[in-house]
C-alpha cells in the first residue's frame, strides 16, 4: 500500500512539471538521485561508463540472455532506440552475461536486434551499485546522469504510452538545460 501511495504522489508531482504520466508500474522519485559511476565495456570490449552518455536521457536497461522476460522485451527496446534514439536519448542495454561480448552479439544475431549497441559488464558489480532487485530493472536516467525513477520488470517499451511518456521527458530535459541558469552552470 505504501508503495502505491508513492507512485501517485510521484506521477502528481511529474505531472506538474509537464511530464506524461509513466505508464504500468514505472515508479518516478520525487526528485532526481544521484548515481554511482558505472563501469562497463562496449561491444568492441572498451571501457565504457555512464559518463560517457551525459547530456542525454537515458533508459538504462539492465538485463542478460538466459533471462527470459528479457529476452522477450529485448526487440521493444530495440524498436524503442529507433524511434527515439539520437542526440538527446539513448536506450543503454547492458547485459551482466558472463560470456561477455559474444553471448551478447549471438543473441542480437539470432533475434534481429538492429538499432542496440553492445554493452557488457561481466562482473556484475553495476547491478549491485544500483541496487537492483532482479531482471530485467531500467533506470530512466536524465541529462546529469541522476535516476529520475525505475521499473523493474517487463516492459513493452515501444508502446505509444511508452513513447508518450519518454519523449515528455527528452523534452523537460531540453528545456531544462536551455533554462537561462542552467547555461550560465556550464560556462
């Protein structure tokens, strides 16, 4: 019960700040929490972190190949990139595979995955500095790299309500850093 009175009260207090409602069980915080640096490889095995995406909202979507909800949410996410993907969002998927590179390229070879980017963190240490209680967890991340809310579970995340409420966010975000204060931050 708890939990739910936090999800209203968060989608209220989103919803004044012109944000789209977050659909399903996507949980928004009140306010943006800070993220540990997050060290992972990419799919050319270099060193990658999530400081590399700043100035991008990102959908962090923590996942792996033996699971099977991921497995099944996996061409969503991939759809999702191609319809938002760009300069101002980028859907992150990063597989905790033990295999590393290669489970993770036969798996995108086997089931069509066109527009994700191959990232990889073997050791699972991400998983445990966010806290994360299962797989599939995504983390919707704004432009200074803080957590703006988190879903843990499926999704359908190329779902028009989806879409809606990602691109209100990509939106706030431009805003926000265009805001007169927020330049003056930067120089």
């Amino acid at each position: 019960m708890r939990l739910l009175v936090y999800a209203i009260l968060a989608v209220v207090a989103f919803a004044g700040q012109g944000f789209a409602a977050p659909p399903g069980n996507f949980v928004l915080h009140a306010a943006p929490v800070a993220v540990p640096e997050l060290q992972f490889t990419d799919g050319e095995g270099q060193p990658r972190s999530l400081a590399d995406f700043r100035g991008k909202v990102v959908l962090l979507n923590l996942w792996a190949t033996w699971c099977l909800p991921c497995r099944e949410e996996m061409p969503t996410l991939d759809r999702l990139q191609a319809t938002l993907g760009g300069d101002k969002f980028q859907v992150l998927a990063l597989s905790i595979d033990r295999g590393g590179v290669e489970t993770v390229k036969k798996f995108y070879d086997e089931i069509g995955i066109q527009h994700l980017a191959i990232h990889v963190d073997t050791s699972s240490q991400v998983g445990f500095a966010l806290a994360t209680a299962g797989l599939p967890t995504t983390l919707l991340i704004d432009a200074e790299s803080r957590e703006l809310g988190r879903l843990i579970g499926p999704a359908k995340w190329d779902a028009p309500e989806m879409v809606t409420f990602l691109k209100s966010i990509v939106e706030k975000e431009r805003e926000r850093l265009a805001a007169p204060e927020n330049k003056e931050k930067s120089l």
